[in-house]
C-alpha cells in the first residue's frame, strides 16, 4: 500500500473543510485560486492575479464558486483595472468532460439541447455547452432557454449559442430571470422591426446603425405601441415626402416628452394643438378686422365733419 504524507516545511497552506464537496466540481481557474488563498489567507484579486498568472477577471469569476461555498468573505467591489477583458476559454479534453459529467447535470444538459436543436453533437459543439455550464456558472435552465431562443430565431449553431451566452454574462445577464427579460425585449424588437421595415417599405436591406439606435429607442427605451409609431409615420409623410427616421423620432420624441405613451394620447395632443391654433389665429383676425373697422368709422367721421364744414 502506497502511503503519502505532506511535506509541510516551514509554511503550511490551509484550507476549510467546507471546501471539500466542490472539489470535484471546480474548474483549473478556481482551483488556482483556491490553493492561493489557502498560502496567504488574505489577498486582494490584484495580488493573486499576479501569483497565479490568471487575469482579474478569471481571478474574481473563480471567487464567486468559493464564496458561494462559505470558505470565503469579501469586503467592497472589485473594478476592472484594465479594459480588455479575458475572452479566451479553456479547452475541455476527453477525460475533462467525463470528470464533469460524473459529477453534475452536465449529461442531461446536452440530451436536453440536443433535442430542441433536432441534432447530435459533435465533441467540440459539446465543449460549448460544457463552458456555459461549467466554465461560465450558468444555471442549467438559464441555457436550455438560451438554445429555444436560438432556435427561434434561426440561429442554432452551437458556436451561436455559446458567443451569445459569452456576450450576456460579460453583460451581467447572468440569471433565468435576466436571461427571460432579455429575450422578451429581443422579440418585441424583432416583431416590431418586421412591423416597421413593412411601414417604411425597407424591404430585406440591413438597417443601418442610426436606424437600429432609433428602433431600439422607440420599442426599449421609450415602449411605444406600434399604433402611436405609425401615427407618427402618417404626420411625417403630411409634412414631408420622403419617410426618415430621424424626421419621425423628432415627431415621437415630441409626443413623449408630452406625456403620451399611446395612439390615443397622441390624438388627444394634436387635436388639443389644433384647438389651441384655431383660436389664436382667430384672435389674430379678429384684431386684424377691429383696426380695419376703426379705420373705417374715423375716416368715415372725418369726411362727415368735413361735408358739414362745406
């Protein structure tokens, strides 16, 4: 029988207990950084990024599994020092996936996703699903939806999914409900540019940025109806002959700031301006008539007065 025993020195490297069950589930990155924080007990993300080689990000991403644990508090917010952000990821070998798969949900996950995008995975397809899940934390329902929603849309690479997912968690869009939300605003946006393409006559051509910033304007930011855009469709092309969308945002942005967050409302403001015009061109007019018929009675005077003098 093999017996092994720990040749401590002169510094000894602890570690909770309560450690001991996410073992066999943590990744190289958290394992790094867990053995770190066993040499030195306390540190700061900056310092164990430069022990253990791995960026800021990667070193703060390892903690959260730690501190999930129990075996780790954490005082104030860490920021970013640099601006690039560590997109690489780790290669996942045979042996890796095999190791994971006996220890979480894993296996089920592929099954699962396999089915909603009616195909069988490749191994590299698989290392995707293995990084969402395993690498990047993110819960098991979180990229079952993630994979539908791909699915809708027509986009059901793999390699899709996983630069989708990769953009939403550096986003912070990390939870079902987050992921829920975002998906809601992803369809209304697309329902409402197939509305809009159809009212503007765009046809199949991309839209340009400056189209796509005021469509995310008037359907995200501002949440109006497709009614209360296309009133505004109508009052433009009243005004001008060729439809533009900063012409219509000037309009929409109008109604808003009003007050106005439907077709109604919109109506109720346009009647109330034309009520308001009418009578002030009617008071024009009416000033305009009273000094003609003052005119008119005093010279009228004059030319009495002037016959009586004769």
């Amino acid at each position: 029988m093999l017996k092994i025993e720990m040749n401590y020195g002169k510094a000894v490297l602890n570690l909770p207990r309560a450690c001991v069950p996410y073992l066999s589930k943590a990744t190289a990155d958290e394992m790094r950084v867990l053995l770190a924080l066993g040499a030195e007990n306390e540190s700061t993300v900056e310092s164990l990024s430069h022990m253990i080689g791995l960026s800021e990000e990667r070193v703060a991403n390892a903690l959260t599994l730690w501190k999930k644990a129990g075996v780790l508090e954490t005082e104030g917010e860490w920021q970013m020092t640099a601006p690039e952000k560590d997109t690489s990821r780790p290669s996942y070998t045979g042996e890796d996936m095999a190791r994971i798969a006996e220890t979480s949900d894993i296996k089920e996950l592929v099954d699962v996703c396999a089915a909603i995008l009616g195909k069988t995975f490749t191994p590299t397809e698989s290392e995707s699903l293995f990084y969402l899940h395993d690498g990047l934390r993110l819960e098991f329902e979180y990229i079952v939806n993630l994979c539908k929603h791909c699915y809708d849309i027509g986009k059901p690479s793999l390699r899709y999914i996983e630069k989708v997912g990769i953009d939403l968690y550096d986003r912070g869009i990390t939870t079902v409900g987050a992921l829920g939300a975002y998906i809601a605003n992803e369809e209304k946006k697309n329902d409402m540019e197939y509305r809009i393409r159809n009212l503007y006559g765009i046809g199949e051509r991309a839209l340009t940025p400056k189209e796509q910033e005021y469509l995310s304007i008037w359907t995200v930011d501002w949440n109006l109806p497709y009614e209360m855009i296309e009133l505004g469709y109508n009052q433009m092309l009243a005004a001008i002959d060729k439809p533009k969308f900063s012409y219509e945002n000037g309009i929409l942005k109008k109604w808003v700031e009003a007050g106005c967050r439907t077709k109604e409302d919109a109506e109720a403001y346009l009647n109330k301006n034309k009520e308001t015009k009418g009578k002030s061109k009617a008071k024009t007019e009416n000033k305009q008539i009273g000094f003609d018929l003052d005119e008119f009675f005093a010279a009228a005077t004059m030319r009495g007065e002037e016959s009586s003098e004769n």
